[in-house]
C-alpha cells in the first residue's frame, strides 16, 4: 500500500539531507576553511534538542555550532526553525493567553475566533512589551546561553540537491537584523491565524494529529529574503 508522505514531512527529509551533505560535501568544508581561516578536523551532528544543527570541531582543537537552513525560493510561507509549548514562549501571561486565542482556540483550520477588536488590541500588547517580544526572538534564533549556535548558515539549492549556493552570518548579526525589523501584525481577516513579529518571523499552531507526541504546539517559522541574504557572506 502507497503511503503518501505530507509536505511537513517531506519538508522535514529534505532538511535532514541537507544536514548531512553539510557534513560531508569537501566543497562546502572548502569554503567553511576558507570562511574561518582554519582547517576543519570534523563536522559532527549536533545532539537532539540543541538550537543549532552541527558542529565544526577545527584542527587547532576550537570548534563552533551553526545552525543550518536549506531553502529552493526566497519568500513563501516560511520554514519552521524553532517549536514548544505556549507556556515556553512568552512572559507575559496575557500575550500567551491572546497567542492561544489567535492561534490555538479554533473551530476551523484556517479561520481564528479572535475578533478584529482583539487582535488591534493584541497587536498594541506587544508592542507593549517589546522586551518579551525581543527576548523570545533571540532564545528561538540563538538558544539559552551557554547552548547557543554561534552562525547560521543557508543553503539555496533545489529538491535534488543539484546545485548548492553557501550563505553564513554571525548569529548575533543576525538576530540584530531581525530585531531592527520587527513589526508585530495580524490579518483582520477570519483566516489570520498567525502572529507576524518581523516580516521575516511568523508564529502559528503547528497542527498535530493522533500520532503527534506534542500537538498544538506554538511554531515560529522563518521566511529567507533577499534583504537576509545580503547581509550574509556568501562562501559557495
């Protein structure tokens, strides 16, 4: 009998396999050598759990995590980078309550009970408190200190890997980025489910069936522009 994957988990294979050519292709550990100006003893997979991807362990015995991210087109909807319980998102108790009303609370897929009026009101909350909108930002982007990846790295190629262009940015530079952009939205439309924290983050429900071990979580998934792009060092 045919199994019909989804496209979150094709998605997610795809992401997986670029992991792992990232480990092994010698163009890519080339221009990693070239990038850092080091020579790199290994490249490891990282321990589940952890917000970056692999490791490069270089010769001189110094290493650095990065986190890998593989995209075919800028733009789109986004591809999932970080995902947990609402209880782990946000401070603030009052966002996390309009955060299920919006995202989690709903009769249908694609339409939220959240009224026009609460979601204006919504909107003026986090504005409100941008210090928990930041914080949650730079713990999903980099990790909890002391288990933060140190680069992101994007890989443009297409679904059969034929061809592969490098980016790679400092974390720290990257999450400045984000922080200058953000602009916290919500669709006043019946089918806008989701929290906008930057034209280039979005926070929806990540659905889950009887065979998720952790439905209804909150997803924060990340949508690659040019404008990310170009602040990125391109090294393949």
């Amino acid at each position: 009998m045919n199994v019909i994957q989804s496209l979150g988990s094709r998605t997610a294979r795809s992401g997986f396999r670029a992991e792992a050519i990232f480990r092994s292709d010698a163009r890519i550990r080339q221009a990693l050598e070239t990038y850092f100006i080091k020579s790199i003893s290994q490249i490891t997979k990282a321990p589940n759990g952890k917000k970056y991807d692999n490791i490069i362990i270089f010769q001189d015995g110094t290493q650095t995590n990065i986190q890998n991210k593989k995209f075919q087109s800028l733009g789109g909807r986004g591809d999932s980078f970080d995902r947990r319980h609402i209880q782990k998102t946000f401070d603030t108790t009052l966002i996390r309550k309009y955060l299920t009303v919006l995202t989690l609370i709903r009769k249908h897929k694609r339409k939220t009970l959240m009224t026009n009026d609460q979601k204006k009101d919504f909107i003026i909350l986090c504005n409100e408190h941008l210090h928990d909108i930041k914080q949650y930002i730079q713990k999903t982007l980099l990790g909890i200190p002391g288990s933060q990846n140190e680069y992101w790295c994007f890989m443009k190629t297409d679904k059969d890997f034929s061809f592969m262009n490098i980016y790679i940015i400092n974390s720290k530079t990257f999450y400045t980025f984000i922080e200058s952009t953000i602009h916290i939205d919500i669709k006043l439309k019946p089918n806008g489910t989701c929290l906008h924290l930057s034209p280039n983050i979005v926070l929806q429900r990540k659905g889950g069936g009887k065979t998720d071990h952790a439905p209804n979580h909150i997803q924060a998934k990340l949508k690659i522009t040019q404008n990310i792009l170009d602040i990125c060092d391109k090294i393949l």
